[in-house]
C-alpha cells in the first residue's frame, strides 16, 4: 500500500484510539479521591469510648470532616484544612464544638474532599445509643421496618395538610438509621413518599392491582428478607379531636403470637415512657395499650386475600393522633419524631435481649442447574443461633413442596426428603451444615423449606423464624436416542422455564 492511501487509515486508527474508553486500552479509572470507614458505633453511653473515623486520600485535597445529625444540621467539626494523600485518623466522643454531649440517635460522619473541581464525598451513619442491639452479633439481625401508607395511601390527613404517611416514614427512617449504625441489617418496606408495591405487582392474584397488593408488599419484603422481627410505624385518627394517646397492636393467632404480645408490650411501655417527656399543660400521653387486632400485616394464612403472611413477630404501632391538636403538634416537631423512633429502638433491642430461641439461615452453596428425579445432592446451610437461648438438640429438617410463584406462604408443609444435626451454638454463633438431599420422584419445580427443631420437634419457624426457601428444578433425564433415528431437520432453541428465583 502507498503512503498515500496509508495516511487516511492511520489517521482513522488514530481517532478510534482516542474515543475509546480507557478500560479498553487496558488503564484503569481513577479511583475515587475520598474513602471513610468507621467503628466503635454504636457508641453506649457510660460506657466511655469513642467512635473512630479513616479518612484516606488518593492525592492531597481540601478535606472536611463532619458530623451531622439526621436533619443534616453540623454538630462537630472534626477536621478542615488542607490534607495530603494518603490517611487522616479521627475520633468523637459524642459531644458537639461546645461539648455538650448530644442526644441519643442515629448522625451521619461525612467527608468531603475537593481536589478535582467538584468535591467529593463518603459519608457513614454512626448511632449514640443507650443501649445495644443484640450486642452478641448485631449484623446477624435484620428488622423489617414498615412506614405505613406513602404516596397513593395518605393515612391520615390533618386539618392543615400534615400526611401520616409523611410523619411515619419521617420516624421509621430516623429508626432505620439508628439500627444500621448499631450494626443492624435494616429491611425498609419504602424509603421516599412511594407505594410499598414498586414497581406495580398484582401480589394477591385477583388480576387487579390496588391497596391490597400495596399491603401485600410489605410482608414479601420482611418474609424475603427472613427478618428476626416486623415493626410497623403508624399515627392515628379519630373523630374526637380530644383522643389522644399511643397504641400497639398485635395478632394473637399465631403460632408465635406470645412472642408478638411481648413485643407489643415493650413497644407500648418505651412510647409512654418518650413521650412523657413532653407532658404538661395539661397533655401527657394517654395509654390504649396493647390490643389484639387481625391488621393484614399481622394476621395468619387467609386465602385468597392474604396467602404469604409475616412469618416473623410483629406489632403495628400507633403512635400519636393528628386530628388531636396538641398531638399535632408534638408530631410537627423534629425532637419528638427523634423521641418516637429512640423508643422504637429501645423496644427492639429488650425484645432481643429476651426473646428465647432464635434460627437464622444463609445458603452457603447449592447443586447447579437441575437434577434427576431420586438424585442425592448437596446443600451446605450456615445455621445461626440469633436469639438469646443456646441451640442445643437441634435438626435441620429439609422439605419439598410444589413450587409458588414467589415463596411459600405457608410452613410446616410438604415432603420431608432430608434431615442433619444441627452443633451446638451459643447465642451469635454459627455452623455450616451439610445436608444430602434426595430430589422428589415427580419432575417439576419444587422449593425445599429448611427448617430447624428442636429435640421436642418444635419448628423454629412456629417460634417465628422464617425458614429459609431454595428453589429445585427435577427434569427427567433426556432419552437417549436410537442409533437408527434421524435428527428432526430443525430443532428447536433450548429454552428454560425455571425464570427468576423471585418472580
């Protein structure tokens, strides 16, 4: 080739090499110019200490370092200046630039470093707290927190526009992020002003979707998250602008409905005993109690309306009324929503502290693809001892039933194809446990329930842990074909049925 009609194809190689990514030629993005990890959060008071923060730098920057309570107000500048690369070690001890020490609740550490143009941020939650979260293993536990209503389901609406939905999420949220600096996994049903059910699902099969579905939601979301516990955070109405007062509400009807009354009663006790901080002028807070009640979030199997319930304790919690002036008010006013959720905090972690026997379970590893009708495979389960009791005599049990669209509703039902001892385990422990397993006959979808017992036979999904649930395709074996048969002139492109785990 000339050098004539060389130059043109070069300068086209030149250009490509210049629009291409920089991943493509084999560099590496930057990476980012600021990075944050804490610890010692929770922080407990009287216990001393401090919670520690590790800026590190890519290159040197303008840094700011910051705590920020849940309103986004500044109480404690920890560092601002300019700072090389590399690392800059930070503490706090829970006070604000005066020293005062600041109230119990969830703040954010952030840092933010400018360099590039832009600044940059990394920012983590942190929690003062009066008490910790299941201090054994905190991140063994996950709470599925409810704000009721959102978007399309205000709640209640008070004379001047103020929206339950508003306040509830307002409160759960603070809760939420108190419970994740404490080290706590968090299963939030909403996080914004949205329906519970995004995107729209028809979830209760009735081939519309509406409110039900929108309710129907919010146990998917705690049962898939196979939460230790269901907190749903309401306000309230009434017609008599003078009633007033919180309430806790359970389901009694329950195999674990003891366990759902005991929540409600501490629940109920740490909300008097907040908002009585905010009595006077002839307001202190009216006690309704703990009352039984069929809520959809809370009540058992009831087909075809409700077919996945909570599988988990739980309570709906009525906090203040706003169609009570002064109770209006009090909700209106960021220290007492703080207040309310400090209590919704409290309340889940004495429940922990006492709540018995406790399973947890996380598939560890599972056979790949589907089996044959009869197969033996194995499964390997880590087993966790989650409640404040020791596991001792305990079996995982394994059964089959026909598989449902999401999960199975219903526990304690189908074929038992497999069992294993479960080891001793303190509170906070954990095994892995192997089980062998032998695919059903009939080839078709299956889900296999794992659930333990105890040496009684009592399931721990009767105590209210939600079993763990494993998706199985059984095929029959392809026939193998006769050497005199004659491939068919076209085939078909193979296809799976199995779809999503969830769908």
């Amino acid at each position: 080739m000339c050098m004539r009609r060389l130059l043109p194809v070069l300068a086209i190689v030149a250009v490509l090499v210049l629009v291409l990514p920089a991943n493509v030629l084999g560099q590496t993005t930057a990476p980012p110019l600021v990075t944050l990890e804490t610890r010692g959060s929770p922080m407990v008071a009287g216990e001393g200490g401090a919670i520690g923060a590790t800026v590190s730098l890519a290159e040197p920057a303008q840094l700011r370092l910051r705590v920020v309570d849940f309103d986004g107000r500044t109480v404690r500048v920890l560092y601002d200046g300019q700072h090389p690369a590399g690392e800059l070690e930070a503490s706090w001890t829970g006070r604000d630039d005066r020293g005062d020490r600041l109230a119990s609740g969830p703040y954010r550490i952030v840092a933010a470093a400018t360099a590039r143009g832009a600044p940059e941020r990394a920012e983590a939650w942190v929690s003062l707290v009066d008490r910790a979260v299941y201090p054994e293993e905190p991140g063994l536990i996950t709470v599925a927190v409810d704000p009721g209503h959102g978007r399309d389901y205000d709640g209640a609406v008070a004379a001047d526009g103020t929206r339950e939905a508003d306040i509830n999420l307002d409160v759960a949220l603070r809760l939420a992020r108190m419970l994740e600096g404490a080290g706590v996994n968090v299963a939030l049903t909403r996080s914004a002003d949205i329906n519970a059910n995004e995107p729209p699902r028809d979830r209760t099969g009735d081939g519309v979707v509406d409110r039900d579905d929108d309710l129907a939601a919010r146990p998917d979301l705690a049962n898939l998250a196979r939460a230790d516990l269901f907190l749903s955070i309401h306000n309230n109405w009434a017609v008599n602008r003078h009633v007033g007062g919180p309430s806790t509400l359970y389901f009694d009807e329950r195999p674990f409905g003891d366990r759902s009354a005991r929540l409600a009663r501490i629940v109920q006790d740490e909300m008097l005993a907040a908002l009585g901080e905010f009595s006077g002028d002839g307001w202190e807070p009216h006690d309704h109690g703990t009352i039984v009640y069929p809520y959809y979030v809370l009540r058992g199997y009831d087909p075809p309306r409700l077919r996945r319930p909570t599988q988990m304790p739980g309570v709906l919690s009525e906090g203040l009324f706003l169609s009570n002036e002064r109770e209006l008010a009090l909700l209106q006013r960021p220290r007492v929503r703080a207040t309310m959720a400090l209590a919704y905090y409290e309340a889940v972690a004495k429940y922990l502290a006492r709540r018995g026997a406790h399973v947890g379970y996380e598939l560890v590893s599972a056979p790949p693809g589907a089996v044959s009708p009869g197969q033996t495979v194995t499964y390997e389960v880590e087993v966790r001892s989650q409640g404040s009791e020791r596991l001792d005599g305990w079996r995982l049990d394994v059964s089959a039933v026909g598989a449902p669209a999401r999960y199975v509703g219903r526990t304690g039902r189908g074929e038992t194809v497999a069992e294993a001892r479960i080891p001793r385990l303190a509170p906070g422990e954990t095994a892995t446990v192997a089980v062998e397993v032998e695919a059903p006959a009939e080839a078709r979808e299956w889900m296999l329930v794992f659930d333990a017992r105890d040496r009684d036979g009592k399931r721990a999904a009767a105590l209210g842990s939600p079993a763990l649930q494993v998706r199985l395709m059984v095929d029959e074996p392809a026939a193998s074909p006769s050497p005199s048969a004659s491939p068919p002139a076209s085939a078909p492109p193979a296809t799976s049925t199995s779809g999503s785990p969830w769908r």
